[in-house]
C-alpha cells in the first residue's frame, strides 16, 4: 500500500500525540497531558470512564504521593485512516510506575503492558483523540527493592519546569 504525503504526514502527527500523551504522564504534566485530547473526548481506562479532561485530573490526583516517576513506551501502532480527518488506532504500552502499597508501606514498581485504542480526529488541522479504551493485558505490581547503587550519579528527574528536558524542548 502507497502512502500519500498527506497520509504520511497524519500517521507522523498522531504517532506525536502518543508521544505526548507519555510525556504528559511520566512528567506530570497535566497541561501537556490535556492537550493530546480534544476537549469533548472521552477515556475509560477501567478505573475511570468518563471525559478526557477529568481523567487527567483523576490521573494526577492518583500519582501525587508516588515516590517517583513512571515511564511509558509506545511501541507498536497500528493505524488506520479514515479519509483526511479520522483515523482509528492501536498502540501497544509498556508502563512502570513506582508505588508505596498501602498496607505495608514498601516502595514497589508496578508493570503493566497493553494497548490503547483510540479513535483520532483532526479537527481545525490537528490530530488528536477523541475517545480512548485503555486495556491493560499483564501486569505485574509485587516487584519490591532498592533502586540502583549507582543511580544517584545519574540526572535527576525533576517536576514539570525542573526536568532537563523542558531546557532542551524549551518546554517550560
């Protein structure tokens, strides 16, 4: 199948926003993290179904006393253009996130792998999602133990203006 520079340049544009949407969560970023979303989009990512935007602040509110930051990683994506202006799609995740269990205090890395399947629209000339399913297929969350020794020598993350990445993107 040959692709048009038109249909290129879509599957670019969505492929960022996936991007985006990773960056928003592992930096807490919730304006970033907003703006992947069209503002009447929707996301049930199973503990929560409803808007979009509700979800970021539910996601936020739920990562605020973890002890660290996560990762994403947006692996495969499948991408199916519907003319110029919608697109359905399914990306494949990995997601590890730091977590203190609430009944013995021990710090944890919660990992999961699955997909996000969303339904992408370009409205007013930009890709973004509309409705998202999230579908967790693994996860594994009793992972305890110290970080790496040699962790410390390495660049901290820091919090939305603080990372090193904000300087280099001029993102702050």
């Amino acid at each position: 199948m040959t692709l048009t520079l038109e249909q290129i340049s879509a599957h670019i544009e969505i492929r960022q926003c996936l991007a985006r949407y990773c960056r928003g969560v592992d930096r807490r970023d919730i304006k970033l993290l907003k703006s992947v979303y069209h503002p009447d989009a929707t996301d049930n990512h199973g503990t929560f179904n409803g808007k979009a935007h509700d979800f970021a602040e539910y996601l936020m509110n739920e990562m605020k006393d973890s002890p660290g930051f996560g990762t994403h990683q947006v692996t495969i994506t499948y991408i199916k253009l519907h003319g110029a202006d919608s697109a359905d799609t399914e990306s494949y995740y990995l997601a590890h996130h730091p977590l203190i269990d609430a009944k013995t205090g021990e710090r944890q890395l919660l990992h999961t792998g699955g997909r996000y399947i969303d339904h992408f629209e370009r409205r007013n000339g930009e890709w973004k999602i509309a409705r998202r399913l999230c579908t967790i297929d693994w996860s594994r969350r009793h992972l305890p133990g110290e970080t790496w020794e040699i962790q410390s020598q390495f660049v901290k993350v820091g919090a939305v203006g603080e990372d090193p990445s904000y300087t280099q993107f001029d993102l702050g």
